[in-house]
C-alpha cells in the first residue's frame, strides 16, 4: 500500500527511518526538538510538509531521486549537501524537472537548524 504519514513531535529527539515504506505524502510537525529523518525512494512523486518551532532537523533523501526543497526559516541555519539554489527559498538537485521520481519538501522553521543530505 501506499502510505501518508503524519507526525506530531513535541519536545522529544527521535528518529524517523521511512525507507521501507512505500510513502506519498508526509506531514511532520516538530516543535522544541531533534529529529533524524530517512525518507524512501517514491514510486513517483512524494510531498513532505514540515513545519519545526525551535528544532534541528536532520534529513536524508535518496541519491537516485530529483529533490526540491522550499525553505521559509526567518532565523533557520541551513545545509542543503548536494542541491543549488535557484532563487530566495527554492533549492534543487542537479536534473529535477526531468527526474522520473521526485520528491519535493517544504520546510517552514522558526529558530532551527535544518540539514538535508543524500544517501
């Protein structure tokens, strides 16, 4: 099956591996925390939501997939390993409009550190 995830973390440090799961859409909501996050290669197309208060994010998306990242973060540190940014907020990997399997990720922080890496 293909899933939607939502999470809601409070003050907490966790770590989220999604890699085995087939995933569409997921939503993650984390306030005053750490959060370590995998996500899966899509069958085509995934959407991720993230909204982070005072947190520090750390997340892995796969190398064989086109990324897009949308940053609003008034006092975010950020560290997107392996993607350019095309304008204020809008950062992607090399070969995105014409990748098979995409996922794109929107990420509205307060005072947070947020990393995105590949794997």
């Amino acid at each position: 099956p293909s899933w939607s995830m939502q999470f809601d973390i409070g003050a907490a440090s966790d770590e989220l591996d999604l890699r085995p799961f087939k995933l569409e859409k997921l939503d993650l909501s984390a306030g005053v925390s750490s959060v370590r996050l995998w996500l899966p290669v899509p069958d085509n197309e995934m959407r991720c939501k993230i909204k982070a208060g005072v947190a520090t994010l750390r997340i892995s998306v796969p190398e064989t997939v086109g990324c897009e990242i949308r940053m609003d973060g008034g006092l975010t540190s950020k560290r997107f390993e392996g993607f350019q940014r095309m304008s204020d907020g809008l950062y992607r990997t090399d070969g995105f409009p014409t990748a098979a399997r995409k996922i794109r990720i929107n990420i509205d922080a307060g005072v947070s550190t947020v990393r995105v890496d590949r794997y």
